[in-house]
C-alpha cells in the first residue's frame, strides 16, 4: 500500500454510504428529536434501515415517559391521576429497557459472551473491590 501524503492525512474522510438514519417525516416533531438523540448517540454506523420501527418505538416511548416525568411532577402520589401517572412511567421504563435493550444500546447488549465471563471470572474490572481500590487511592 503506498504511503499518503500529508494534504490526504489532513483532509476529512466523509464516508456517504454511512448518512445516520433519519426518522420518517409524518412522526411528531418532539418525537423525531429524541429520534435523532438516539441515533447520533452512537456510531455511524451502529443502526441500519431495518431498525427504524424499533428506533421509532423506543423514541416513542421515551418521549411518553419524559411527558409523564414532567405531569408526575406537578401532581400528587396517592391520588387517582397521580397513581396513573405512576403507572405509566413504570410501564414506559419497562418497554424502554427492553426496546433499549434489542437496539443494542445497553452495555449488557453489547458485551459478548467472551467479555462477559472474563469479567465475571475476575480478570475484568468485576473482581475489583471498590472500596477498597477507592480507599488505596485516596490515601484513607
């Protein structure tokens, strides 16, 4: 392979065949932004056109619980509207974690099988005792 000038070092390398997704135009605005959150929130290359329903379902969602969020806020836990809110935002969590989850967006979705029982063997950061690593290098 022949060596690269200096000009092609520093000239920036747009790969185009990898556009980040783009949510479908009819989907409500405040649930295309958190459509577009999710999606330059990781590489590039990370989703394909095949995940835009689970991409659309999980923006959804989140939105719905951001809403949720904020009506919880102003209402009171114990009454009929506020129990309901309640509800939702547990329901809204739960198909959050798994739509999160099946995108590949959770560290346990993306860890392989190798990775993760190295770690749980002790030779990752599992087998390091925290407090007392935290001790040692704060001199307590």
């Amino acid at each position: 392979m022949p060596r690269r000038s200096t000009e092609s070092l520093a000239a920036p390398q747009i790969d185009v065949r990898r556009t980040p997704l783009a949510p479908r135009p009819g989907l409500a605005s405040k649930v295309a932004a958190v459509f577009r959150e999710l999606v330059t929130s990781v590489a590039p290359g990370h989703f394909q056109a095949c995940d835009l329903p689970l991409l659309e379902e999980l923006a959804c969602a989140i939105h719905v619980a951001r809403e949720a969020r904020e009506a919880l806020s102003g209402a009171e836990l114990g009454t009929p509207k506020g129990n309901a809110l309640a509800r939702l935002l547990r329901e809204q969590g739960k198909a959050i974690a798994m739509l999160a989850t099946r995108a590949r967006l959770t560290p346990q979705s993306r860890m392989s099988r190798e990775k993760a029982g190295s770690a749980a063997s002790g030779h990752g950061t599992a087998g390091i005792d925290w407090s007392t690593y935290l001790e040692e290098k704060n001199g307590a």
